[in-house]
C-alpha cells in the first residue's frame, strides 16, 4: 500500500538569528505572514540565541553565518552536537557566502535560502514562498542520518507554464540513454552521495536540486572536486553526455532538448512550476518529451510534491522510474507523492540507487 499522507502540521516555532536587525524585522514579518509559521523570538547573535531557547525551544532556528562574537558555523556545530534543531541558512545572494553555506548543509543544516531583499513586489512574493515553504520542510526534516488580493505568484502552475505535454508518438528512436535527477530539501548530501558513487563513464545526468542562484555554482564546483565524474553548473546548450552531470542554476528552469541523437539541455527564465524555479516537474516533462523510453527518472528528498507529475508523465512514457524511499529521506514530501501517483517503478534506499541507475542504462 502507498503511505498515506504526512501529519498535519501545528504551527511552526521560528527562531531568527541574525546580526542586522533590519533583516531581523523583514524575516520576522515574511514568516509571520504564513498561517502556519509563529516566530517566537528573534535574535542578534548566537549568544542571545541561547539565552532566547532557554525559554522556549523553537522548531526551527533561521540562521546567518557572518555574525559579531560567534559566526554561525560555530553556533551551527555546537548547535548540531549538543541540542540538534533544524536549521535553515539565510544567506545573502553573495559569490563569497556560497561556500559557508555549502560547509552548513555538511554540518547539518536543513537547507539554505537567500534573504529576501529590495526588488519587484513579484520577486519580494517569490522570496516569501521560498523561505516559507523551505522553514516548513525543515520542521519536518529527519536529523541524525548520516551525514492581499490576486496572488503575484500563483502557488501551483505545473510544467504545461512552460513547456507543452509530451505526446506518445513524439519521441525519436535513440540508443542514447540519460538520466535526470530531482531533489530539494537534504538533497545536497544526498546528491553527494549518489554522485561519488558513479564511476567516471556513468550516463550523462541532469539535476534539479532547489537551491538558490550562486549557490548552485559552487554546490556543483565542491560535486566535481569530490567525483569520478565531472560536474558542472548547467549552461544552455551545454551537452548531456556521459561521464558528466549537469546542475540546474538557481533561478533559471533546465530543459532536456535533443538534436538528432545528442542531448543537450535549454536554460530559461519563467514562472515558479510547483513553487519552484528550477522545478523538478519542467526537467521530467522535458525528458519525457525528448528521450522517453531513453530516460531513467530519480526523485530524492524533498518537501512538497515537484517532480510526482512530471515522474508519471516519464513513466507513461515508457523511462524507468525510481523513488528515495521513506528510511533514507531527509524528508519524504516529494517521494511519498510520486509514489502515491504511481509514478515509481522501484523505491529504493539511497546506497542502491547508483548500482541500479547503471544496471538499467546498460
């Protein structure tokens, strides 16, 4: 039987630690305007933090890093040895904050999220359902493995925003086989994990992992330096070939595209597609559209449901499909739903998932 559906959630307990208190005040009032989040406190620097859980102990600290007395890789270590509480990076859209922020989501924060700032009511909407939604996934995240008016954003386009329904008929015999990879929150351990894992001539892969723009740069930089294969941000254009795997940049939606036999992948701008950008959902329909039967579809950790659609749509297409299951999940949203659609063909645990990504690409 399918797992049925995640608890429902009381109020999330937010605690906001950061230096600025003008950041302090705007993250207070974008995470009090969800129904679902109560901030309970906010916080200057990890020393006031402390004393603020001695009170009360929140669901989930919101945390910068360059902080005066304490830097929050210090207050995230200690946090994460003595009193494990789910915390999510806020960081600003900075090259330099990239690698403090890859260093605490191996220290064990949740996810990373960039800080709202000045722009467009659009973007200042965008923002809030991103640091919202990345808060609720966190509070509901499993710590301890290893390692007003018409609303400017609409909270559920799915991939037809961008690209049309792949038909039956429309895909082109080719030998050529790729794979694509969906996953959001803890999926950047897990993406490690199952990228070391391949050896250097695996299938060419293209990934959505829900990370901020800048960061997805650096996240792919740190994949490269640890794999057998090669690993890079994703430009358009660029060729999915074996022996390489190709991330999706924040902010930009990552297309599979064929010319002849080769792929070869279309970066585009666009609307949030199940609250995301890159979304999960516009990869698999494009890779049902354009390899079909040729394609091996992978949803790992992650809140919420993008990619469920889109796995279905690869599998009525004929690709084989594969769920992280529940054990091995950060957090279980998007593979439960896939599993729930009757979108995964195998549900494994994550150290079986490479092995069998090459059984079925051979």
């Amino acid at each position: 039987m399918p797992p049925g559906p995640e608890r429902p959630a009381r109020r999330v307990r937010v605690l906001v630690v950061d230096d600025s208190a003008l950041v302090r005040e705007t993250l207070t009032a974008v995470l009090a305007s969800d129904a679902g989040i109560e901030v309970i406190g906010a916080a200057g620097d990890p020393y006031a933090a402390v004393e603020r859980m001695r009170r009360q102990a929140p669901d989930v600290i919101t945390l910068d890093i360059e902080m005066p007395r304490m830097d929050g890789l210090t207050f995230l270590r200690r946090l994460m040895a003595q009193h494990p509480i789910p915390v999510v990076i806020c960081s600003s859209l900075a090259t330099a904050g990239a690698e403090p922020a890859l260093r605490a989501l191996e220290c064990g924060a949740v996810d990373v999220v960039a800080k709202p700032r000045v722009g467009t009511r659009r973007f200042l909407e965008e923002s809030r359902v991103r640091l919202c939604d990345a808060v609720k996934a966190a509070a509901r995240a499993r710590l301890g493995r290893p390692r007003a008016g018409a609303p400017l954003v609409q909270p559920k386009l799915t991939a037809d925003a961008v690209l049309a329904r792949p038909r039956p008929d429309a895909v082109l015999r080719t030998t050529e086989r790729v794979v694509v990879v969906g996953a959001s929150t803890g999926g950047t351990e897990a993406l490690r994990e199952l990228l070391a894992a391949l050896p250097g001539d695996a299938p060419g892969l293209v990934i959505v992992q829900h990370m901020p723009e800048v960061f997805t740069a650096a996240f792919a930089r740190r994949l490269d330096g640890l794999c057998a294969i090669a690993v890079k941000e994703a430009a358009d254009g660029d060729a999915v070939v074996p022996g390489r795997a190709l991330i999706a940049p924040g902010n930009r939606h990552t297309l599979l595209r064929r010319s002849g036999a080769r792929y070869h992948v279309e970066v585009r701008d666009g609307p949030l597609v199940s609250r995301h950008r890159p979304s999960v959902d516009v990869l698999f329909r494009s890779a049902a559209r354009y390899a079909g039967r040729n394609a091996v579809g992978v949803i790992m950790t992650g809140m919420g449901d993008d990619g469920a659609r889109g796995l279905a749509e690869l599998k009525r297409m004929g690709a084989d499909t594969i769920a992280q299951d529940e054990a091995t999940s950060v957090v279980f949203g998007m593979p439960r739903e896939a599993i729930r659609l009757g979108a995964a063909d195998r549900v494994l645990p994550l150290p079986a998932i490479p092995p069998e990504l090459l059984r079925l690409c051979r």
